[in-house]
C-alpha cells in the first residue's frame, strides 16, 4: 500500500511557496466569481419576476 503523503504529488507544491500568492491571478479569479454571482442573482430576480407575472392559475 503507497502512503498518500509520499511519491510525486508534491510536483504541483513545486509551482508555489507556501505563503506565496499571485495576487494578479487572484485578484481575476476574484473578479471573475463576483461576475458570475452577480449574474447569477440578476436571472434569479428576472425569472422570479417572470414567474410573478405570468403565472398561471390551474
């Protein structure tokens, strides 16, 4: 049985110190998600509303 602490995972570890950020890859990663969030919320609004409208009554 291979221990899950050894072997190459630590390959990916390479790429990045520990307490390091790329706060530029940040910084788009975070702008990205509140993109998304936000148009996620518009089309929850637009669909509730849509359902207000013309919602139909058996």
């Amino acid at each position: 049985m291979t221990d899950v602490h050894s072997g190459s995972h630590h390959s990916a570890q390479a790429l990045s110190e520990h307490g390091h950020m790329d706060m530029a890859e940040h910084m788009k990663t975070w702008k990205s998600f509140t993109r998304l969030v936000r148009w996620g919320i518009i089309a929850n609004v637009v669909l509730l509303v849509f359902l207000a409208i013309f919602r139909t009554h058996g």
